[in-house]
C-alpha cells in the first residue's frame, strides 16, 4: 500500500513537468536570446574601454552565464547592461517557478474535481460507480 501511494505521487509529479517543460524551454530559450544580444552590446560598449577582457563577443557570454570574477563593467553603459540583465536573470527565475507552481495548482485541481465526481452535489453521500 505504501509503495502504490508514492507511485501516485510520482505520477503526480510526473504530470506536473510534462505541462510545464513546453513553457520552461519557451522561457529558457528566451532567456538565452536575450543574454545572447545583451553579451553583444557589453562588448561593444567595453570593448574600447577594456580590450584585453572584451576580446571578442563570446567573452561577454562567457561573463554573463559563468559569474563576473575579474570583469566587470567600467562604463555607464555597461553597468546599465549589466543591471538590466540581473533584473533579467531575477524575473527569469521568478517566472519559472510561476510556472511550476501554476503545472501543480492545475494538477491539485484535478485530483478535486475527480474527487468531487465521486459524491452527490446535492446531499454528499458517496456515488458508486
């Protein structure tokens, strides 16, 4: 019996991440886009400020998926980037797990509305199938 109630809940878990992986990848694919443009624009707006750092536009992609370490943005623009994208990164996150808790709200609604199929809506006794 114990075995059959955590297979419920996999199955249940299961459903969850087979709604949301769709809009998960929507949103990581657009994640990635922008950071792809915004890597772009860093290295032309540090670029000529500091060329041994911003080499190259990847070194600008290379700066915003795998932490800051020894770079970090000198002009005005680029600290502008660079708090747009973390504003980015933030609503990101939030917006993933948005979605997440909206597959398991959408599940638990489900599991209620089968369990109230099984009782009369008018005096609540229990409906045999």
């Amino acid at each position: 019996m114990e075995i059959k109630h955590y297979m419920l809940n996999f199955k249940k878990i299961y459903n969850v991440f087979k709604y949301t992986i769709p809009k998960l990848l929507i949103t990581t694919f657009g994640f990635i886009s922008l950071a792809v443009v915004i890597s772009g624009l860093m290295y032309i707006a540090e670029n000529g400020v500091q060329p041994e750092i911003y080499d190259n536009a990847v070194s600008g992609l290379r700066w915003m998926f795998f932490g800051h370490g020894g770079m970090y943005p000198l002009t005005i623009i680029g600290k502008l980037l660079l708090f747009c994208y973390a504003i980015l990164r933030i609503g990101i996150v939030s917006m993933s797990i948005g979605i997440v808790i909206a597959g398991v709200v959408t599940e638990s609604r489900k599991d209620i509305t089968a369990m109230n199929k099984s009782f009369c809506p008018y005096c609540g006794e229990k409906i045999d199938n």
